[in-house]
C-alpha cells in the first residue's frame, strides 16, 4: 500500500508539474509577451545596434514579461507592406521612415515636405508642439505611434554634378514607390523619376537603371548606396522623420502596467539613437570625401532656385499630403 501511494503522489506531482508547464507556454503573459517588428535598416547599422540595446533594457526592466524580436533588412517587404502586415495581425510594430508612417496617416508626412523648415531645431520644435496631436490621429487608424523624431538632413547623390534644378531635368533618379514627396519634387524640377522599392535601390544604380537618389548621408552609406556615386549635395531642404509603430491590437495585448515601461525605454532609446545617427550622418560625409566623392555647393543664386523649387512641390501637394492648413501649422510648429 505504501509503494502504491508513493507512486500516486509521484504521478500526481508530475501531472501537475506538467500541467503548470503547458499553461505557461499557453499564457502569453506568463511566457512573456514578444512582440514582431519589423525594420528596413540593415542588421549591425546604428539603428539596429540602438534597437538591440533597448530590447534588452526593455526585458530588465519588465522581467522579460515584454521583449521585441526584431526582423532586420527588409525581410518582412517594404514599408508598406509591413503596415499591411500590422493590420492583418501578422507583425505587431514596425521601425518605419515617414514615408511608411504617412501610409498610415498621410498628414504626418508634411514634416517631411521640402524647404518646410530651416533647420532641425525648428523641425523639432514644431514636432513637439504638434506630437499629442499627431499620435492621437494614429490612434484613430488603430496604431500606436510608440516614439518618432526627426532621422536626419536629406541629401541628393548622384553620378553626375547637379547644381541646380536643370541639372536634375537630365538625370534618372530613385522614386520609392511608397513615397508622397518625391513624385510631385522631382515632377517640378521635370525630371522623370524612376519607381522602385528601396530593395531594389541598389541593383539598379550597379545596373545604371538609376542615377541620383535623396537620403541621409548614414543611411546612404549603410545601405551601400554611395559606393555607386561620385557627388552628394550640400541638401535638398527636407529633414526626415522615423518613428516605431505598433497596432492598437499588438499595444493593447501588452500587460496594462507595463506599457508605460515599453514607451519609457522606447521613447529613451530612440532619442540616443537620433543622436548617434547625426554623428554618423557628419561622418559619412567626411569619408565620403576622403573617397573621392564631391561635395557640391550651391552658389546663392543656385540656392535660391531650389527655394523656389520646394516651394512650387510644397504647393503642388496640398490636397495631397494635407490640407493648407494642416502645412501651415506644421510650419509654424502650432
């Protein structure tokens, strides 16, 4: 009798250790919750470091109940079909440029728009000003703009010295197929842009099939792109956004109390990797030079027609991108 109870109690205790173990891995805020997200930014580039770092910091500080697993490089598709992947329920969040953000709100992209402002501060003032604003409308198209800022002055490179407006009527440049901005930019400028997802950038400048593309001088780099380049210009008067988005679905599945930790590390991370990228964008232009690549600049007189360009592409977007006054609010950052 004894031997029969031992043995009892031992298949008992082992049922219950089983059943705690199957209800650990069917409980997904036992297990931890791990969110997908997705990101165009290459594995071991500065974003991808940064994004590394606040996923560990993110599970100290919740006990591994949250952490982000992170699919790199474009593995996902481009920007727009990760946001369609977030709507389906098939990604959680994503690492997105302004130009995936304005496919889920296209106000947003205003920020974006060229010769909106003279420099970063202003950006970022105006940025702040309008944020809650912003993120409320997100809201409203079921996602959670996480953290977003300002990701760098944009540049155009190209194979050939381009100085003004007319310069750029003879080239053949990169429109990412996503984009808002660039289609009307280059249409003012009478260029003929050509239409490509951003995996395809670099095929097709190694190919010829392009030769002049805008991004910042970091993301350039990272992505090889400047390796097929001769000449990068002094700007284009565009500053670019970034931000991490997730659903609401995705946001909401988060334990209650931890979801002020999530943004806390988020949000603080990707201020740190803001500034690491600004470092790295004053880099590449300096080793961009050292390897023969020119940097053009503008006379002001060359200048001021790429005023009046911006300008001209500014106009020709409302009703587009935004109504008039959502663009003189972003402006004038109120």
């Amino acid at each position: 009798m004894r031997t029969f109870l031992t043995r009892s109690l031992m298949f008992l205790t082992g049922a219950m250790l089983l059943g705690a173990v199957a209800g650990a891995q069917n409980d997904p805020a036992a297990a931890g919750r791990v969110l997908s997200v997705a990101t165009l930014a290459p594995a071991g580039s500065t974003w991808m470091r940064g994004l590394d770092a606040a996923n560990r910091e993110l599970r100290r500080r919740t006990g591994n109940a949250v952490s982000l697993r992170f699919y790199a490089g474009g593995v996902q598709g481009d920007e727009s079909e990760m946001v369609r992947k977030m709507r389906q329920g098939r990604l959680d969040g994503a690492v997105m440029t302004g130009t995936g953000l304005g496919q889920i709100h296209r106000p947003v992209v205003a920020f974006m728009l060229p010769g909106m402002f003279p420099n970063r501060e202003a950006m970022s003032r105006s940025r702040q000003a309008l944020s809650a604003e912003v993120e409320s409308q997100f809201r409203q198209q079921n996602f959670e703009l996480v953290s977003w800022g300002e990701s760098g002055m944009v540049r155009l490179f190209s194979t050939r010295q381009v100085h003004t407006p007319a310069d750029l009527a003879q080239a053949h440049p990169w429109i990412w197929r996503d984009d808002l901005v660039l289609p009307a930019f280059y249409q003012e400028a009478g260029a003929h842009g050509v239409p490509l997802a951003l995996p395809e950038v670099l095929s097709a400048l190694q190919t010829h099939r392009i030769d002049t593309f805008v991004a910042p001088p970091y993301a350039a780099v990272a992505l090889q792109w400047s390796s097929q380049v001769q000449f990068v210009s002094e700007g284009t008067g565009s500053i670019g956004i970034g931000g991490i988005v997730m659903s609401t679905r995705a946001w909401q599945s988060i334990p209650e109390a931890q979801r002020p930790v999530v943004q806390e590390v988020i949000r603080n991370f990707s201020q740190l990797i803001g500034r690491n990228v600004t470092r790295d964008d004053e880099t590449a232009i300096n080793s961009m030079q050292t390897r023969g690549i020119t940097l053009v600049q503008y006379t002001p007189a060359e200048r001021a027609q790429w005023t009046a360009l911006f300008g001209r592409a500014r106009a020709r977007l409302v009703g587009t991108i935004s109504d008039a006054a959502w663009m003189d609010r972003v402006r004038n950052g109120r």
